[in-house]
C-alpha cells in the first residue's frame, strides 16, 4: 500500500490496520483514567474474538496512529479485529464504496452535510432513540449533537445516523498575557465587557485586533466564521439553523444584522492596519501582530488550529494565551460554541458496528485519545485532568460549558454559497459594500442555484 492512498474496503481483509500488534498506550489499571468504564464494557462484551470490524475515515498519519490506539482497547475488551483504513479523498472514496456496496462497516465523517447526503440514500443506518437519549444526557450541549446528527432517511423521516466523536472548537480569541497584563486589561467575560475593551484599547492608542480574511483562493473563509459566531450570540440557535437551510434568508434583517456586528470589529482604529488591509491580509500572517514589539494588535479570533502559524519560539500558555469569544449577557443565549467535528455513521450495518457506538459511550474511549494531542470531546464523563496539555484542556473546558454547540455555518450551505458567494461577500464588506447588498447578493447566489 502506498502512503496516502486510498485501500478500498473490499481489500480491508488484506490489510490490518495493526492496531492489535502494538501495545496499550496506558497500561490497563494505571494513571487516571476511568478504567471501571473499560473492565465493565470488556465484562459485559468480551468473547468477540473471530469477529471483524472495517473502518473507514480521514485520517491518516499520526491522526492514524492516534485513532488506532483508541481501537486497541476496544480490540483488546471485545476479542473483535478492527481494520481501519484512511484516505485523503475520503468524501469522494465513500460515496464510490457506498454505491458499489462494498462500504466499511462504520465510516468516519468530517461533516454533517456528507453524511447526510448518504442517509438519505439509505447508506446510512440509523441509530437508536436510545443512542439519541444518551447523547442527551451525557454530551454538554446534548441535544446540540442530536440536531447536528439527524437527517431524513430514504422514507423522509428524521432520525439519528451519527455519533460525533473528535471535537475543534472555533469561538476563541487569542492574546499575548504579557501585553495584557502590562496595560492591566483583564480577560472581558461577556460581549459587553469585549466591546468596552475594545473601545478602551482605542482611546489608550493601542490597536484591539489583528485580522486578516487571505486566504488565495478561499478568502474571505474567516469573516465567515465571525459572522457565524455572532449570529449564535444574536439570534437563538434554531434561527441559526434556519439561515443554514436557508429557510431563514441571507438578507434576512438578523443576518444583515450580525455582518454589521462583525463590522464593528474591523472599523478603522480597532483593527491592524484600517479596514482596508483586512481583506489583503493573510489569515495566516495576522496573528503575528500579537508578538511584535511592539504589539501591533492585541487580540486574533480564530480556532484551535492558529497556534501552527504563530512565529518560531512562542509558548503556550506564557507568550500567547487565549479566552472564550464570550455570549452578550444582555441576550440571555447562553454560551454557544461554534466549531467543527467528525462523526461515526453505520455504512455496513453489524452486531460489532452496534458494539462499536456503545464502546464511543465509555469515557476511555476518549481519555486515551485526550492524553495524547489533537483531541477535545464534549463527553461530560471524562476526567478533563487528563488532558495532554493544558491548552486542550482549557479547550475542553470550554467546550464542555457551552449551551448549544453549532457547527461551522458555511460547511453546510451548498458550495456555491459557503464556499463561493459567502467568501467574496464578505470580501466585498470588508471593502466598504453595504452588508445589505452583501446579504442580497448572496441569496441571488442561493436562490441561482434552485
């Protein structure tokens, strides 16, 4: 098998994953983990040894390594033999699968909107009520998952068809505690305390934000996550739903409204460079002002991943910290959290594709994932200290405090629009167009595509 390509599943009893072949990350028994979970998932679903189970999803490389010492331990309870293979055309490798009926018995999906393509054509088996109930009651921001996961199937009718597992979370903002603390600002707790930041760091001569929407050609992609954000701390979470749909228009006054509170952010003299430069500056590049000296700017919202672009020698936690993009008090929504995540479907129905979404039930089943890197999970059931560093576990802190949980807005509109007409809208906001004409603009795209 060659690196990076695609095996198909129908070749998957050929190639074993080889989770079984290495060692337990964490020796059963040892360090804080939640082995009761494990020592009563083996007892009541041991003697599976002979039993086959193929997975298909993707990551690959060291995401690879990481899913497959998660599966070691189911491997080891159970007796059952996971094989997983992962691809980087995913998408397209399980719709092929699918209608070749030759599909893994449990796919791993980066998006709502892909498996939700397949439900529909009944390539997708749908879970439980129970599976649904448990969601309910042991994920923060339970029903958050259920909505996020529930599609029509062939008949019309929704119901559950994934079990979300890996979690990225997007609503943060990102600051130098060193700046911080020698201007004596303190981390603002409400949107209302954000914005008097804000204007506060104006009238000291400081510039609030760094933000920068290039991106070659899919700039534009992170006003788009601002403007989703707001609109979760604007509008309830089913008029989110609703824009995504579309049932809710993209000139709806709610929408327009919440371009205008992302224009807020990027008038001239709270943002690096007059609002001119945002558009031309690249996502990758505007955090940097955060470590200048001086600063440039004092704050960046962007997700989990930024840290990857912040200059060579900058540490976590001493020279670059972050905060909750916080919810207005006067609103009275909560605190939603915007975000990304992949999710476990059915693809090849099973006895051991049903004992598989059990096992995503046991705290174990995240924290030996958590303790390593790259992981953050809404499992209100797990032991948060186990984090592998303090970074992800402030992250997961956050995310288990959220309300509602919605997934990136964008991600789920068609093409044309989430990542077409939405991108140059904002493009075109940021260049001084009316968010009126942007939002009218961008449901003619919408409504060009029925």
């Amino acid at each position: 098998m060659k690196s990076g390509l695609y095996v198909s599943v129908a070749a998957l009893a050929l190639v074993g994953s080889g989770a079984l072949a290495q060692d337990l990350a964490f020796p059963v028994g040892e360090g804080a983990f939640n082995w009761a979970s494990y020592e009563e998932f083996k007892a009541a679903n041991g003697g599976h040894d002979g039993k086959e189970l193929t997975i298909a999803g993707p990551w690959l490389g060291p995401d690879q390594e990481l899913v497959e010492s998660m599966l070691a331990y189911f491997e080891a309870a159970t007796g059952v033999d996971v094989k997983y293979v992962g691809s980087d055309s995913f998408e397209q490798q399980v719709r092929i699968d699918a209608e070749a009926g030759s599909s893994a018995n449990i796919s791993v999906f980066p998006q709502p909107g892909l498996t939700a393509d397949l439900a529909k054509l009944g390539f997708v088996a749908p879970l439980t009520d129970a599976d649904a109930a448990w969601l309910r009651d042991n994920y923060a921001a339970g029903q958050s998952w259920v909505d996020l996961a529930s599609f029509p199937g062939p008949d019309g009718n929704p119901a559950l068809f994934g079990f979300f597992y890996k979690v990225d979370v997007k609503s943060l903002v990102w600051y130098n505690p060193e700046n911080f603390e020698d201007a004596g600002y303190e981390v603002p707790q409400t949107m209302e305390e954000l914005k008097a930041l804000t204007d506060q760091m104006v009238a000291d001569g400081v510039t609030p934000w760094c933000i920068g929407l290039g991106s070659g050609g899919a700039t534009g992609w992170p006003a788009t996550d601002w403007v989703e954000d707001l609109m979760l701390r604007t509008q309830p979470p089913a008029d989110y739903d609703a824009w995504v749909r579309n049932d809710l228009k993209f000139n709806d006054p709610k929408v327009v409204a919440a371009i205008e509170e992302f224009g807020w952010f990027i008038e001239d003299g709270r943002v690096a460079g007059g609002k001119g430069a945002v558009a031309t500056t690249d996502f990758r590049d505007s955090p940097k002002g955060l470590f200048t000296s001086p600063p440039q700017c004092m704050m960046h919202r962007q997700a989990s991943f930024i840290p990857s672009f912040f200059p060579e020698g900058v540490k976590m936690g001493v020279d670059a910290d972050f905060f909750y993009f916080p919810a207005y008090a006067e609103k009275d929504l909560g605190k939603p959290v915007l975000g990304a995540g992949t999710l476990f479907g059915i693809t090849k129905d099973s006895p051991e594709a049903r004992l598989f979404i059990e096992w995503l039930k046991t705290p174990i089943a995240h924290e030996v994932w958590m303790a390593k890197s790259g992981f953050l999970t809404p499992h209100k059931g797990v032991n948060v200290d186990l984090y592998g560093d303090a970074t992800l576990k402030k992250m997961g802190e956050i995310l288990l405090g959220a309300d509602t949980f919605r997934f990136d807005g964008s991600d789920l509109m068609p093409g044309g629009v989430g990542a077409g007409a939405f991108w140059t809208g904002m493009v075109d906001f940021a260049g001084g167009k009316s968010a009126q004409a942007v939002a009218d603009a961008i449901q003619a795209a919408w409504d060009g595509l029925k």
